[in-house]
C-alpha cells in the first residue's frame, strides 16, 4: 500500500462515536478490520461502505468555523482544538488552538473560507482536520451549528445562532473578515450524567443545582432542581464554557466555575475534569487525540 501502515478505515456514513471506524497497523491486521468496520457501519448506518486513509499517529484534532451567507460571501472565524476525546467523543475544547500559529490560522482560515464561498454555502458550519507536523488533514465538514460553537463566539464576540437567523431571513453576513479579531482565549468542557471513572450513563432526579457564574463564565444546560435525567438520550447535560484574557487566566476561570458547580442527585463527569486541570498537558496544551485515553488507561486501567 502506497501510503503505508498503519491506516484507518473509516464508514463512509460519517462514523459516529467511533463506529465503523478500525484501525490496522499492518497487512496481516487489514482484511479483519476492514471486514470488522463494513459490519459496524452496516448495523449503524444501513450502509456498508467504508474508505481507507492514512492513520496518523500523534495528531491533533483541530476544526475550522466558517460561515457563508448563499451568495459567495464567506469568512472563517478561526480554529477550535478538540483534541481531548474518550472513545472519538469530544470532551474539552479551545480556541484558538494552542498549537496553531497565527500564520498557519490565516492559511487555513482563508482556504476553507475560499472552498464554501465558491460552494455559495449558506450558514454556519465547520470543516475538521487532523493537525500533524504543521499539515492539515482534511476529516469531513460538519454543515451545522457544533456543540463547542460557544468558545468561538466568546473569542470573537459574536452570536452565531443570531447570524443564521439573519442569513436564512435573506440578510448579509453582519461582519467581514477583517472585522474578526481574535480576544483572549475560551476553553468548553462537556458536562455528562456518567460515572467516572466507569463512564456509565447515571440517570437519575437532580435533587439541588447551581450554576457557577461571575466575570467571563457561561453555563449552557436545562438543568434545575427536579429535574430527571431520562436514559433514552445523550449523556450531555451542560456546557460550561468560560472566557479569559489570555490562556491561563481561562484555565484559572475554568477551575472556580468547576468548584462552585453543584449537581447534585447523579454522579457527573465533573471529577474528571477537576482532575484534567491539575495535569501538565493540559496545563501546557501539549496534548493530541490519544493523550486523554492514555491517561486514563494509566489512571484508572480504562478509557
């Protein structure tokens, strides 16, 4: 094989966490893992074909925000870094990404920027790479509004949602590119109803809850005190995203907002993070998409 080993191979039907995607590190591994991916895509996704690409070993996961109004006008408002997952779910997010130069943000920036305003793309959406000594690998494009869509807006002082409305109402984009300017630094942290370390899903009646606030610090979630956690859905139950002048003040900010977050009722994935935050990686945003299953597996012997 050309491209060499290892590779992945992934459903064509958009592998949603994780399924119909397998890795194999060799000649001998590949028929069974293709054959293993054809079947999980078949059972997810009534579709069973599959692609193979290029596995990399250490990258990082890094998503573009662009935002066209249908009549080629398009601009992109910088990268996120999502590189903290368990199992390819996305857990902690930032932007801008602590590993990309200002450089490399306005060339990719202006590429996919260039790619949906000649698609005359209308609206919000996001186009993922794999990040991996300073090239970007190309993952799909998500034609949507993202969860993590909030650190975004705290950078750039926009309402995302608002601007869809104005753009599906027929008006323009309300800024350009040169009026997006990057502010400080924003980090969101998904919430789930799990027990860690297992990662159980914890239904269950939230018997008392607070929501953190302050200066810089914003609380997504429908939570209140009564409130059941049904088992037929996601586990997400919050977002806390919080704003900072500059990286370690957001980090700072991120810490008290956790210590004055009560849910009580269900166990939460809010330990986790608690923990995270004392970590050096994190600390130091030297981290990729394998480096929160490593830990975990060190920790707790599962990911």
């Amino acid at each position: 094989m050309d491209m060499g080993y290892p590779v992945i191979i992934k459903a064509t039907m958009a592998a949603v966490g994780g399924r119909g995607m397998k890795v194999a590190q060799s000649a001998k591994e590949l028929e069974n893992a293709f054959r293993t991916a054809r079947s999980e895509a078949k059972s997810a996704f009534g579709n069973d074909a599959v692609y193979i690409e290029k596995y990399l070993t250490t990258p990082r996961h890094i998503e573009v925000q662009v935002f066209g109004d249908g009549k080629g006008n398009a601009v992109h408002l910088g990268e996120r870094d999502c590189s903290l997952q368990r199992r390819h779910q996305k857990v902690f997010e930032e932007a801008p990404g602590p590993s990309i130069s200002a450089k490399e943000r306005a060339e990719i920036g202006a590429i996919c920027a260039n790619a949906i305003a000649k698609m005359g793309y209308e609206g919000a959406g996001t186009i993922e790479f794999l990040y991996e000594n300073g090239a970007f690998y190309f993952i799909e494009m998500n034609t949507r509004l993202q969860v993590e869509h909030p650190v975004t807006e705290g950078i750039f002082g926009v309402d995302l949602v608002r601007e869809q409305i104005r753009v599906a109402s027929g008006l323009p984009l309300s800024f350009a590119q040169d009026d997006l300017q990057i502010n400080g630094h924003a980090i969101e942290v998904r919430i789930n109803a799990e027990k860690v370390p297992q990662f159980s899903p914890c239904p269950g009646k939230i018997t008392q809850y607070h929501a953190p606030g302050g200066l810089g610090v914003r609380m997504d979630s429908a939570l209140y005190d009564g409130y059941r956690i049904p088992p037929y859905y996601d586990s997400l139950i919050a977002k806390l995203i919080v704003h900072g002048r500059d990286r370690p003040e957001a980090l700072a900010r991120l810490k008290r907002a956790l210590s004055e977050l009560i849910v009580d009722g269900v166990d939460t994935t809010v330990p986790l993070f608690h923990e995270l935050l004392d970590q050096e990686a994190v600390q130091t945003g030297q981290y990729n998409i394998h480096w929160l299953e490593h830990w975990l597996n060190t920790t707790y012997g599962k990911a």
